[in-house]
C-alpha cells in the first residue's frame, strides 16, 4: 500500500477517466513499468478535478519481489512532478483502502487578499471581506456541523446515496502562522458526501461575508434542503490531508506516519464499521 500526496491541478481528479489525465492513470502507469501484471489499483478517495492529496492510500496486489523501499525509490522514476509516493508498506492480497477508512481529515485553505497571490494559485480560494470578525462568525457557524446529522444538504445531486448520516469530529478554523492571510479550515469525519466539505466551506464563507444570516448550517440539517446551504467552494483550496485505516501496514518505508506527522496522530482508534462508500470531495 502506497501513500501518495499530488499537487490535483493538472488533473481530472482521482480516478480513471478516459481519455482524461488523472492521478491513478498515472499511478498505475508507473507501476505497470515495474511490475506487468498489476491489474489494477484500489485508492480510499476519489477526489476530484483540482483537489489535492497529501496522504492518499492506494493499494494493489503484485507478484514482483520488491520491498516497500524498492516500490517508493523505483516508481518515483516514473512519475511526473505533481505526484510523490510518501511511503510504502505490505498490506494482505485483496486490501481495499477504501473500506479500511476508519476516519479522514481535510483542509481547506482560504486567502483573504484583495489581489491573487501567484504562489497560491489554484492552491486556495481567495475571498474578499474576510475580516477577524468574519472569522469569529465562520468560527461560531462552524459549531453547528460537529456531531453526528443527516448531511443530505451538503453533497450534490450526483450523490444518490440513501444513508447521508455521517459523523463529524471538528471543523476548526485556523490562521496560518506562517501567513496569517491564510485561513486553514480543518474538517475530521469518519466519512463525507460528494463535495460535502467543499459546500460546508462554502456556506461558513457565506455567513462570514454576511451572504447568509447565521445559523445557516443548522437550518440546512434541519431542513434537508440543498438550498438552504451555501455555495460550493471550488476545488483548488482543498487537500486530503489524513486517512485513517484499521490496518496501516507492515514493513513500512520510511518508518513513521505516511504523512509526516507525529506518531500519536497516526494511531489509528475503531470508530466502528465504514461508512458507505462512494466519490467524496
């Protein structure tokens, strides 16, 4: 099993598209290099066009006799810039990250600059108005989306899904201390909706900028009503940051969290059986 982090602008999303550029296009092409016979790679979200990753899962089954060193320094050779293997680790024959999520978290990144940023670009949503006292307001909406609800308001009408509960463990706003121009929304689930956090990002910046009265996102839980949320964020400011899996792996190269965070973080706690499965953000 692979852990993967990928810059998603250049591509079409995740998952295999014809005749389309995309993350696991390009993944399997770099392992088929090594190893033939790979038939196929299983990855734990299928983000969309323009979102980024920085700790993906994607695992497949191979005859070939390489250790998990071998797999990162090896298809490194074979892939293009955007895209970086973290980690490697021996999983069972047949393991399916995406059924092994036990929780996720993303980040979205919003700039509040009046210009664009070229550093930036298509990296975060730049938004106007956002003042601290906005972000008290997006901070204090923020409260009504943790627990456990019914998030039928926040995915799209391609998500056909029947059961839209889903549990949330925060959605924490955040300035970067780096570049305090930078809002980070920070949003932990045990799984989401199609474009979910990008909708719950985008109705927090609606009552923020004064679009929506507050109390908004407990009015669309309420309500079940699309409508009553806000707008969608686009994708360039959203990252897969974190998967946790019931089963991480042994023999892992480089030892350590796949995304490069402290080894409390990366211990995994059973929240109980996955949630149904289907394209997220």
């Amino acid at each position: 099993m692979l852990s993967v982090a990928y810059d998603g602008r250049p591509f079409a999303g995740f998952a295999r598209q014809r005749d389309q550029r995309t993350v696991s296009g390009e993944l399997l092409g770099a392992l088929r290099v090594i190893d033939p016979g790979i038939r196929e790679i299983r990855g734990a979200s299928r983000t969309d066009a323009g979102v980024h990753a920085r700790d993906q899962r994607v695992a497949f089954d191979t005859t070939a006799p390489l250790p998990p060193r071998g797999w990162v320094l090896a298809t490194a050779r074979h892939l293009p810039d955007e895209i970086v293997i973290r980690r490697a680790a021996v999983v069972r024959l047949g393991f399916s990250p995406r059924f092994e999520s036990l929780r996720k978290r993303y980040r979205y990144l919003i700039l509040r600059d009046l210009v664009r940023d070229p550093f930036l670009s298509r990296r975060a949503w730049r938004v106007e108005g956002i003042t601290d006292e906005a972000i008290e307001r997006a901070r204090a909406e923020a409260l009504a989306a943790k627990g456990t609800h019914d998030f039928a308001a926040f995915r799209t009408s391609a998500d056909e899904r029947t059961t839209t509960v889903r549990t949330l463990y925060g959605v924490e706003l955040s300035l970067d201390p780096a570049d305090p121009r930078v809002v980070r929304i920070d949003v932990e689930g045990n799984a989401f909706l199609h474009n979910m956090v990008r909708i719950l990002v985008g109705t927090l910046m609606d009552v923020a900028r004064g679009h929506l009265a507050p109390g908004a996102i407990a009015r669309a839980l309420s309500s079940l009503d699309r409508r009553d949320a806000g707008i969608t964020a686009p994708p360039d400011g959203l990252y897969l940051e974190r998967i946790h899996l019931r089963d991480d792996g042994q023999e892992a190269w480089p030892a350590g969290p796949s995304d490069g965070g402290s080894a409390d973080d990366a211990a995994p706690v059973d929240l109980g059986a996955p949630a149904e499965r289907a394209p997220e953000e």
